[in-house]
C-alpha cells in the first residue's frame, strides 16, 4: 500500500479522474482502503480481528463496476484479480477450483513486487548486461571486427566499441547467447490432450518447478540480446527470497479480489436443479471469503484480510438471494446507476483516458489531426443513449461500438489521407450514424 495513504476524499477525486459519476461506489470503496491503513495502526492483538468490509456493487454491464475496483488497486499498488464467479464450479465437477483464486492472486502480487525490485536495480542490470555484450562481441584477449589484423585488443578498442554500442551502430550485428527453455515436454504432451484442464496443468507446472529446464543458446541481434542479457542480470540482482516474503505479504493485507457475476450464482427459493451447483459454488467460495489458509507454491497464503469486491447486475435475482453466509461477509451493499447522455458526454470529455483523445491520439500517429466539436459529442452521447435504450443496456461499452462505426473510414484511410485536421462536427456523426439508429434491426447488430 501508499506510504502516504490518501483520504478517502482524495481516493475519490483519483478516482473521478478515469471514472464519471457512481459517487455512492466511489465512497465505499474508498473508506474500505483507508480502513486498511486504519488497521495497520492498530496496536496488539485487536489488528488481527479487523476484518476487512467487503462490498457489493449492485448495476448493469458497463457502468464503471470493475474500472472502479481495478482503478483502486493501482492507487493503492495493490494486487489486484479479477474473476467471474460463473467460471468455478462446485468440487466434484470439471472446472476451476476456488483456490486458484488465491494462488493467482499470489502471483499478481509476486509480479508487482518483482516488478518494482527490477525498477530498483535496472541501471546496475545494464551496465552489468553491457559489460557481457562487449565480452560477447571483443572478447578480452582477443580482437574485435574494429581492430586491425596484428594489432592487440586495448581499453581504448573496448571504448570505441561501447560508444558503437550505445550509438547502435552494432543494431544488425548477431551475438549468441543462453536464454532458459521454459518448455516441459511433459507439460506440452499433457496439453495437447482432451479434457485436461487449464488449472490442473497450472498446478502441475507450479508442482515441476525447474525440473527438467534447461538452456538452449540461441543468436540474437544486438538490441534483444542486451534486453535479454538484462533481464538475466536483474534477475542475479533481486532477493528472491526477500522478494517472495514481501509479495505474500502484500497479497494477505492489500490484495484485492474482484468477483463479477456474483448474481449468476445466486439462487432462488423457488428454482431447482441448476441452483443447487449454484449454492455449491458460493460454499466453496464461503472458505476463501471468511479467511482460511490456502497452499501456494510460495507457501501458505491467509485470506483473512484480503479485500473481496463482488458485482452483479442483479436482472433475475437479488443480493438477498445468496445463501446467508455469503450475504454477512458482503456487508456493505452500494448502487450504480445506469448512465443516461449526459453521462455519456462527461465520459468523452472529462477523464484522462477518454475515447475521443484515444482516437484521436491514434491518428495522430498518422498525421491526421481530428477535432471534436461539443454539438458533436453531445450527439454521439444521445445516439449511444437511444440505442442502449432501443436495444440492450450496455453502458459506457455501448460509446465502443458507436465510436468505431463513426471513425471506420477514417481510420482504414487515415496512412492514405496525407497531414491534415478533420472536424467532427454533428453534421459528420448524423451523415455516419443517423440511418443505422433509425433502422432497429440494423441497429441492433451493428450498434
């Protein structure tokens, strides 16, 4: 987490930066992170009883559920999976088993941890990749393609080498160097089989480990040899153990898992038969959920304070139809509300990351320069709204499917147009989309 923890105010002002509205969502999310930091200054015995709130977001698809959840994770650098409850099913059955959600999660945070320790010794990894490739290619001793037939190699031929080699002079030149196999055979032969499972193959890998890795030379040009060799001398760099210590560690207290399509798995009283896998899944979810110890190939991992975020649209069932437990460890329930145009508007303008500057950064790279004028937004916004309305809700990914259909022509002849600024004007985006919103059937497949 932070050092310097942010309030729950200023979580959600970053938040409001990528995410339009939802204030409700934002709130809730935002009080559980600072509750996290709340807890690490609590002295004793009492830090262990705080268990973490966990929320349920309670909307439709494409409302900001998941951006939210993922968007918290990064402020908190925290490790962060997400999965689809629908996915798991009951023991006994074929499919994923709910102890992968935690050694996934494990490895989200080994990756993150492993991540910022190679961002610590990056500069020393290169120099020292550096050295290896001036080895490779002036070996001490020796003489380089540079030097003259009779004349001894010296530090001034090695100088005159590194300065080629930072210049990229020697971009095309191919020096051979190891690089690990991380092919099994075993693994290759059993994944070619039917009915083997993904997870149990998963396992299996975890389980080998090293055994039966090796390293093959391979030549290389210059540029991907240094990256390769760099990575090698990062890794001779890191405390592993250190490492792996820090990312359990990180993955029990931060780690923050979100579960979509909670409501999938709900059952109703009155529905039998497919409800009763469904119930097996949330009691095989419950363990992981309340806090229990689950073996990973790092060591054991406690879930007791892992932050778990479910959502679900809810369409045909409700949270009240979760078995009871399920419902008591999801204590805190918020609403997202559907978006309506004016929301669509604040989307394409007001985030960092909003489409219209996607697009028009993709362009860009052609020279083509596209303004968006405020009429033309707006109308995309009440296109994208009205289809939503006509056909099925699908929230902000509906701006997706009406933004590619508008900028179609332009992007496939965008490397023929040539530098120029094109104006998306409201007149542009009726003369490209109008007829399809007014034809339903066309609509509903194209829009």
């Amino acid at each position: 987490m932070t050092e310097t923890p942010l309030t729950p105010a200023k979580i959600v002002d970053e938040l409001d930066r990528y995410v339009v509205g939802q204030r409700e969502a934002k709130r809730a999310v935002a009080v559980a992170l600072r509750n996290r930091w709340r807890r690490q200054q609590v002295p004793g015995d009492l830090r262990d009883e705080i268990a973490p709130k966990n929320i349920i977001m309670i909307g439709p698809t494409g409302v900001g559920k998941t951006e939210i959840a993922r968007r918290l994770a990064r402020l908190a650098r925290a490790p962060f999976l997400k999965v689809e409850a629908s996915k798991f099913t009951e023991v006994g059955y074929v499919g994923r088993d709910v102890d992968s959600i935690v050694r996934d999660l494990v490895e989200v945070a080994v990756k993150l941890v492993r991540d910022e320790e190679a961002d610590k010794v990056r500069g020393r990894a290169k120099d020292s990749a550096e050295e290896r490739l001036l080895d490779l290619l002036l070996p001490r001793g020796g003489r380089s393609f540079t030097d003259r037939p009779g004349e001894p190699t010296s530090d001034a031929t090695r100088d005159k080498l590194r300065a080629m080699l930072r210049d990229g002079k020697l971009d095309d030149r191919e020096v051979e160097i190891d690089v690990a196999d991380d092919s099994n055979p075993l693994i290759s032969v059993l994944g070619g089989q039917p009915g083997v499972d993904e997870s149990a193959l998963s396992g299996l890998k975890d389980m080998l480990g090293s055994f039966g890795r090796k390293t093959k030379r391979q030549k290389l040009k210059v540029p991907a040899a240094w990256r390769a060799l760099t990575d090698q001398e990062t890794d001779k760099l890191i405390d592993h153990d250190a490492m792996t210590r820090e990312a359990v560690r990180r993955a029990e207290n931060a780690g923050i898992v979100f579960i979509d399509e909670i409501d999938k798995i709900a059952t109703r009283s009155e529905r039998h038969g497919v409800d009763v896998s469904r119930e097996g899944v949330q009691r095989d979810l419950l363990p992981i959920v309340e806090g229990s110890t689950v073996t990973t190939k790092y060591g054991p991992v406690r879930t007791d304070h892992v932050l778990f975020i479910a959502a679900g649209a809810f369409h045909m069932s409700k949270p009240s139809d979760l078995i009871p437990e399920m419902q008591g460890r999801f204590p805190i329930r918020v609403e997202l509300k559907p978006l309506v145009a004016d929301d669509f508007v604040r989307i394409l303008t007001e985030p960092q990351n909003a489409l219209t500057r996607q697009y028009a950064a993709l362009l860009a790279t052609e020279g083509v320069t596209i303004e968006w004028s405020d009429g033309a937004i707006r109308e995309l916004a009440q296109i994208a709204a009205e289809v939503n309305r006509r056909t099925h809700d699908i929230g902000a990914r509906r701006l997706h499917t009406v933004l590619e259909r508008l900028l179609d022509d332009l992007m496939f002849n965008a490397p023929d147009i040539g530098t120029q600024t094109i104006p998306i004007t409201p007149e542009y985006v009726r003369e490209r989309l109008a007829a399809l919103v007014a034809d339903e059937d066309l609509a509903r497949y194209i829009l």
